[in-house]
C-alpha cells in the first residue's frame, strides 16, 4: 500500500477538489511544514474526548479510520482519568486509553458546545489541560487534525495562528481574529495541520487523511463501504 505517495506524486502545490469520489490537483500558492514521513506499519489515530464533546465530531472520522482495515488503528484517548466521557446530547462513550501523543501518527480533536458558549470546548480552554498538552504535542511525524470547533482548542494552544485553517461558520470570526488565516474550504490541509469545517466534515477529514497517508485506493474503499460519496474542497499550500 502506498503511504504518502500522493503527496510525493503532485506537481503542483494545490486545492484538491473532491467530487464524486474523486480527487483533482489546481494550482494554488503558499505552505507551511509537512509532516515528516511515519514509521511503517497501521496508520495511529487518537481521537480526543471530551465531556461535551459533539457526537458526530467524534464519531465521524472514528468510523471512517475504523473501516481502514489493518493499515489503520484509531482508538479514543483523553487527557483525564479513562472513563465514561458524555457527549453533549448524552452518548456515553467509554474512553480507555489515556492521552500518548508520542505513540500516535495523526491526533483528531473534535468540537462541541461552541455555539451555546458553555461546556465542551469552552471547558476544555477554560480548564487549560487539552490546550497545554495540544501546546507540547508537536513533532516530527505527527499530524494535528481537528474537526468543527476542536480548531479553538488547536487554537487556545497556539497551533492556528498564521496558519491556513477552519471550523464550523459560527467559530471562524473567533478563530481569525486569535490569528488564523480561513480558508473557505470543507478541508484545509497545511502539511502537519489539518483542520475540518462543520459537525459532517469529520467525513471528510477522515478520508482525505486516508487518501494521503495510505493512497487513494484506500479512501475510494472506505467510500464505498460507507456507501458516501466526499464532497466540498481541500484546500492545500503544496
């Protein structure tokens, strides 16, 4: 299985657009850092939970990395106690593992609560744990993604600022003016930052993460087996 081919391949840095299950390079200027190459071996992807946390933030790219086969392994973490987490509608989920950024290839941090101003993300900034241990996770090899509003506990760490980036439409004025720089894409991907739109786009996030890391064949076989075809734009500064 190819791993970061994609990236290797394109002649150009660009927006891929994804429409009907497919990906097509544009040109377009700009770029930050990219990850460097991982270990062989399943693609590790740690999910953030959070009391408040949004359902389908969460579970969204959960089901798309778990229908990755054996070249992915994604599992939830959090930075408290393992335990019951309850999600803003009231799912518990039963989070085991505890944060290890060091043993992890790509980290998802979903949103929730955002809107209503309470809870779930407000929180977690307000608590500051998540948004220290976001702060001191970086290194070579790791990709930080989030989906929704977990872009204001990226950017309560100080990973946005100066930055290609979104979130969900109700937290992009916030996430600008704390020093991001939006782009009007369902998925901005800025080497070993990648950031996701609104509640859905964790679908999104998921697959274009598959299809860079292991190859375009192994996102179009998640597609299909979710019986989902992407769409919206990936914004790219390669």
């Amino acid at each position: 299985m190819e791993r970061r081919s994609f990236l290797r391949r394109t002649t150009a840095a660009g927006a891929a657009t994804l429409a009907g299950g497919t990906l097509a390079a544009t040109a377009t200027s700009g770029g930050r850092a990219v990850a460097a190459p991982r270990r062989e071996g399943a693609l590790r992807v740690d999910i953030v939970m959070f009391d408040g946390v949004e359902e389908l933030d969460c579970i969204a790219p959960y089901g798309v990395f778990s229908n990755g086969g054996d070249e992915v392994a994604v599992r939830y973490v959090t930075t408290g106690r393992p335990g019951l987490v309850r999600a803003a509608h009231g799912t518990g989920f039963q989070v085991e593992h505890r944060w290890s950024p060091e043993q992890a290839d790509v980290i998802v941090v979903p949103g929730g609560g955002y809107a209503r101003r309470e809870g779930g993300v407000w929180a977690e900034i307000e608590r500051g744990v998540l948004p220290r241990a976001l702060a001191a996770a970086p290194r070579r090899g790791l990709t930080i993604s989030s989906v929704c509003s977990g872009a204001m506990l990226l950017s309560a760490a100080g990973l946005t600022k100066g930055r290609p980036c979104t979130t969900h439409h109700l937290a992009k004025a916030d996430l600008e003016a704390q020093g991001g720089i939006l782009k009007d894409a369902r998925v901005v991907d800025d080497g070993d930052l990648v950031t996701a739109g609104g509640i859905t786009s964790g679908l999104e996030l998921g697959l274009w993460l598959l299809h860079r890391e292991l190859g375009s064949d192994a996102a179009l076989a998640v597609e299909k087996t979710l019986e989902y075809e992407t769409r919206g734009t990936v914004w790219t500064g390669r």
